[in-house]
C-alpha cells in the first residue's frame, strides 16, 4: 500500500519527491522578502494572497519550517495565532500577547521581555480577559488585580516598556494569521484593528493569509468600509504593507498533480490502468474534469473522495466509470441523486412508453436532459460538460446526444452503464442480492476442477433467482475470451431449469428459460464436436433438463434464418446427441402409458413438444398408438395448447407447423373432422376446447395439405 497521504489537509504530494508546484521555492522567496522587510522597518505586515484552496497554507508551513531552520543570533521567532477562536478585541488582544510571549525562547535573558510583553497585554486587556494571558495561575491573577489598583496602570507606559523590551532583544517574532477571509465582517475588524494599532510593536511582523475577493466581500458588509470595493481596497492598503501574490495554479500545474494523485491512488489500491481506459480517463479529464480541479485542494478532493471508497469496488467496477462517478458525486450531487431515479432509463431496461412512440429527434431528447440537469442544480456554464461525462458512462444518453453507442462494452467493462453494475457505483459496494467477480470467478473455477465449494453452490442459487443477470456475465466473460466450465455450467443449467423463479426482463418479453437457453446454445458450440452428444445426454437425466437440451440442441444446429421445426443433423455429433436426447424423452414419458390425455401434466406435454423438435418421424406413431389406444385428441390438444386471452391468436402458423410436425394436419384434421363440422351451438362445454376448434376451422386448409403426412 501506498503512504500517499489523500486525507490531511495540505495539498496532495507537496512535500513528497519534487517540488510540484513550485511551493518550495516561493516559500524562500517569502523569507528572503520578509528579511530585507525587517532591514528596512521595525514592523510590518505581509499579506499571502490566493483563492482558496490553492495552496497557502502549505507556504506558510513552508515559510515556518525554514525561518525555524536558520542558525545563528537572528532566528525568527513563530507566533501562530488562530483568530477565528475569538469573538471580541478583548480576547483577540490577550491572545495576541499570550502567543508572542509563548514564542519568546524560555532563557532569562527575555525573562525581562516577557514580563514587559505581559504587562502590556495587562494594561490593555480587561480584567476579565487577563485570564487569557498564558503564566497566569490563580495566584498570578490576585497579583494581576492588584497590580493593576495600585501601580501604574498607564496603557501608553506599559506599550513604551514593552517597546524598550523588544528592541533590547533584537530578534524578530513573525506573528502568523490564516484563513482571515473566513471570519466575520466585525471579526476581521477586529483583527485589522489589532494588527495596524495594539500590535504594531517593534521586531513584531506579520504574515497573514486570504483569499482576497473573498476578504473584499467581507469588508464590504462592514459599516466601516460599506458597499464599495474601493474603499474595501483602500482600507486593506493601509493595513498591507507587502503583499505576496501566490503564483496562479495553471492547467499544466493541475494536469501533473492529477496525474501524480492518479498513480497514488491506483498504487495504495494495487492497480493499473489499461490503454484503453488511459484514453477514456484521458478524454473525461481533459474535456471536462479539469475545468472543475482549478486549485490543488480540488484535486486532493477529488481523488480522497475516489480512495475513500474503491476498497470495497476494487476489481469490481470499471475504474473510468467509478472515477467519472466519483467525480459528479462530489462536484455534483444534484446529478449523482438524479442517476438514482433515472436508473432505468440509463441503463436501458424500461423506456417510457411516451417516449417510446414519441417522434422526438436526438437534439430534443437531449434537451431533456440539460433540463433535468438545471433541476439538479448544475450550473449553466457546467451544463454541457456534465451533459458530456453522463454520454461517456451511459449508452442511452450517447444515444440522446445523437451518436452511435456500444451497449454490450458498458457490461463488458462492468460499467455502470449496465443494468447489472449499476447499484455497485450507488451503494459503494456489492449488494446482497450480488455476486462480487471474485467469488463469481472463483465459482467458475471450483466447476472447473469438479471441486465445488461455497462459491459455486452460491452461484447456481443465483442462476436460478437472478437468471438473466448470471447469464449475461457468464456471457461476457466468454465474449472476452476467458475459458469457461462449459460442460459443468450446461449441466448445472438443465438441473435448475424447472426451478427458474427470476422475472422477465425486455418489457416482459424475455423469460429466464430463454436466458438459459441463448447461453446454452453458445457453451455448446464452445465444446468439441465430439463431446456435445455425451453433454446434451448428461443434461437430459430429468425432464426440465430434457427440455432445455432439446432447445439447445435445436438452436445449436438450426441457423437464425432457418425455421425448421427439426434438429438438423447434418453432423455426426448432431445425429448422435438427436438419437440420444430422443431416448431420453421416450424415457420420460413411459409412465404415461394407460394415463388418460386430461391426466398429462405441464412437463409431459414439453416432452412431446420436444420430441417433434428432436425427431418428428417417431413421435407421430407414438401419438397415434396413444390415440388408438384411448386418448381423446380434443383433451390431448387442450392439453398441447395453453389457454390464451386473446383465442383468435391459440394457433399461429409456429404452432399449426408444429402440429404437422407431431400429427401431420390431414391426420389430425381427419380423427378432429366429426367435431369440426359440429354447428357452434354443439360445441364442447370446456371453452378453451372450443376456441381450438374454432382456430383450427379458421387454419383448416382448403385443399389436402401438399405435405401429405410428411414434416415442413
């Protein structure tokens, strides 16, 4: 781990390695400046001026550190006063000469100086307020009172004393102030008036430090100085004798400490970043970040926020993604809350149906979204550049502003552009209902060796209640080229098959057994020829498993534009796993034998489905032993057939192809013909059998059917 240093608060890396931005040097510069001030003036005040967070505390620093370095008689002595710690001039003054005193070196030639420095803090403080000065016990307290009744209590004398005191000693004490923009209107008065009047003492100097527009803003609240800049930067004239200008923070100065945090950061984590992820951090910096880390303080903000919460991400997220997202929920949180409630719009799993058929052009689909931004408090000048770093994370917003998009590469890095990532970069860990990569990969790995363990247990319990989740990230991984337990994952498929309890996704119109089953078809064609046959048995030892190595085995040797109802066996393993998997099903379905066809259950009725996918030429006469043996065909097709809402659409041109597959149509509208010529009023009492007799009225061919018993 790195000992990079993300959370104090002094700018990222000033004091580590090289000099980044120059602070050492203008720190000398202000030492230099302050002893050719203290040859030419008994007092002074400097000011170091720049905008907050750029960096002047660390000069200061900086300025003490080598004034306490210097050797010899003429040491500078450190004073730091906090003022924001008081309210009144009372308190300010006593601490003041509390701190100056504390400063002076404890030897007993300045025993005499930090009397005279007490007295006149005495002299000029309260009496309430004498507790204040550092030395004083109960004791030195009653004396302090008396001291004040019976002697000289002349403000002016004790001043000219402490004058003497100073000049005597002859070493400088530098009284250091910060962070003067943050006080009060009466505050920095207060300040102004101790410094330019009660403090202007010899071999006293000041060093302050503010961020001036601020400082002007605050002076101008003031009845002293009133609504006017230019008085507000008079008054400041007469206080400043020297100001110190603290160089400007330029791009280049921004883009080497980003990338100094960057390595940091990517160290104390154990990372890299790939070229492809250089580029994509490259274009978000460059074209939108930067603008935003315009002071060093920025910058060490940003990239604490990014360490302080990738522990638990790590290997997990995509680094571009999580530092883009990083970015907006400390810059803009209004925005970070506003990818919560569009999240699925983001991620393209629901599209408003108003939008849906909506006719509205990129341009205006965007517009939307500058309009959601100004709601979440964006600012006008920062529109466009928020605009930009939602298209880098989000296919659908790319879409808006008009340009191309990849869907599947924001599931491929694990961005949160994907439906199954998402919640990972909004609760800044892995959910419950998640799986992290590692446990994921280790699952995989345990499949793999025929070793399972937790992991894999974990992750066949999730295929069968987050089934489409689990899938796409099998997929990905094998899209990205990393070999896969193929023959364990098709086995563990085809046993959780009938147990599938994840929702559909698309709107509804993909289920989770069509999941498995496109993941299937792909993990078979991964596998040699010559173990798919013994791997599509494997899977067929239950009835679920059946169906779904049917499915696969249809899909795996059909082309997308071929519409045939049969497996095509065109191969050797094709025709040997045909054979196998159909024997399978003869197997399953035996103890149907004797069972009337209004006794057939749900799985039953998939195997005779399958069976005409696998090998119509031997159902047909199993059918029609089973019907000349005393199945009724009516119950047996309601059985086939489903009950539909909609009894117009019971049979389709899929499903009538399908008939002819396993009855051939004549036969079946030849044993079907009695009931089929019945008048409506004699139709069956069950509504679902007379709405497939009715559909099959409406399908009945007008002449033979050209296929005379054979398969399409």
């Amino acid at each position: 781990m790195s000992d990079a240093r993300f959370f104090n608060d002094e700018p990222f890396l000033d004091d580590e390695g090289s000099d980044l931005l120059g602070r050492e040097q203008y720190a000398r510069h202000a030492v230099e400046l302050l002893g050719r001030v203290r040859a030419q003036t008994e007092t002074g005040v400097l000011a170091l001026i720049g905008s907050w967070g750029s960096g002047k505390s660390t000069v200061l620093g900086k300025v003490i550190r080598l004034l306490q370095r210097q050797d010899g008689s003429k040491d500078w002595l450190i004073a730091e006063l906090n003022p924001w710690l008081y309210s009144d001039l009372e308190s300010l003054t006593a601490a003041l000469f509390s701190e100056i005193r504390a400063a002076l070196p404890k030897e007993e030639r300045w025993s005499e100086a930090r009397q005279k420095i007490g007295g006149f803090g005495q002299a000029i403080s309260p009496l309430g307020k004498l507790t204040a000065l550092a030395g004083l016990d109960s004791e030195g307290l009653i004396q302090a009172f008396s001291d004040r009744i019976t002697g000289d209590t002349s403000a002016s004398a004790a001043k000219r004393k402490a004058e003497d005191a100073l000049r005597q000693v002859g070493q400088p004490v530098l009284v250091v102030m910060d962070d003067l923009d943050r006080l009060t209107p009466d505050e920095l008065l207060l300040v102004f008036k101790l410094v330019r009047l009660v403090g202007h003492l010899p071999n006293v100097y000041y060093l302050i430090s503010f961020d001036e527009q601020t400082l002007l803003d605050v002076l101008q609240r003031s009845d002293l100085v009133g609504n006017s800049e230019g008085r507000a930067r008079e008054f400041l004239e007469k206080i400043i004798q020297v100001r110190l200008d603290l160089p400007a923070f330029r791009e280049r100065d921004a883009a080497a400490m980003s990338i100094r945090a960057l390595n940091a950061l990517l160290d104390s984590h154990g990372l890299s970043m790939t070229p492809s992820e250089e580029r994509r951090f490259s274009e978000a910096y460059f074209r939108h970040l930067q603008d935003r880390l315009q002071t060093p303080r920025a910058v060490k903000r940003y990239f604490g926020q990014a360490d302080a919460t990738l522990s638990s991400l790590t290997g997990n997220v995509d680094l571009v993604d999580f530092l883009i997202v990083t970015f907006l929920r400390t810059n803009e949180p209004g925005v970070y809350r506003l990818l919560g409630r569009h999240r699925a719009e983001l991620t393209g799993t629901r599209i408003d149906p108003a939008q849906r058929h909506s006719t509205q052009q990129p341009g205006e689909r965007a517009e939307r979204w500058r309009r959601r931004l100004r709601e979440a408090g964006v600012a006008d000048e920062h529109i466009e550049g928020v605009l930009n770093l939602l298209a880098l994370l989000f296919p659908t917003v790319q879409q808006d502003l008009g340009n191309g998009s990849d869907t599947k590469a924001a599931a491929q890095r694990r961005g949160i552009g994907s439906t199954d990532y998402f919640d990972r970069y909004m609760v800044f860990g892995i959910p419950d209902d998640d799986l992290p990569e590692a446990a994921f990969d280790q699952a995989l790995a345990q499949l793999t060796a025929d070793a399972p363990g937790e992991e894999a247990a974990e992750l066949l319990l999730r295929l069968r209640d987050d089934t489409h989740r689990i899938t796409r990230r099998i997929e990905q991984r094998r899209s990205a080229g990393i070999r896969l337990p193929a023959a364990a994952l098709l086995k563990a498929m085809a046993d959780s098959y009938g147990q599938l309890t994840a929702e559909p996704e698309m709107m509804g119109l993909v289920n989770s057994g069509m999941s498995l089953q496109f993941l299937a078809r792909d993990l078979l064609t991964d596998l040699p020829p010559e173990r798919r046959a013994p791997v599509l048995a494997a899977m067929a030892t239950t009835p679920d498993g059946t169906v779904l190595a049917t499915r696969t085995l249809h899909r795996t040797t059909n082309a997308d534009n071929n519409h045939s109802e049969e497996v095509q066996t065109t191969e050797d393993w094709s025709l040997q796993a045909r054979n196998a998997v159909t024997e399978r099903i003869a197997q399953h379905l035996a103890p149907t034998t004797g069972k009337p066809a209004e006794e057939l259950t749900e799985s039953d009725t998939d195997l005779i489905w399958m069976w005409r996918h696998t090998h119509p030429y031997s159902l047909r006469p199993w059918l029609r032993q089973r019907i000349d043996s005393g199945w009724e065909p009516l119950p047996l097709l309601g059985k086939l057939l489903h009950p539909t809402s909609r009894p117009h659409h019971l049979i389709d041109e899929s499903v009538l192809a399908g008939l002819d597959a396993m009855f051939g149509l004549d036969d079946l509208y030849t044993r079907l013909d009695p009931l089929l010529q019945a008048e409506t009023d004699n139709s069956p009492a069950d509504e679902h059998h007379a709405n497939i007799l009715q559909a099959l009225r409406e399908h009945r061919p007008s002449q033979p059917s050209p296929h005379n018993g054979t398969t399409t």
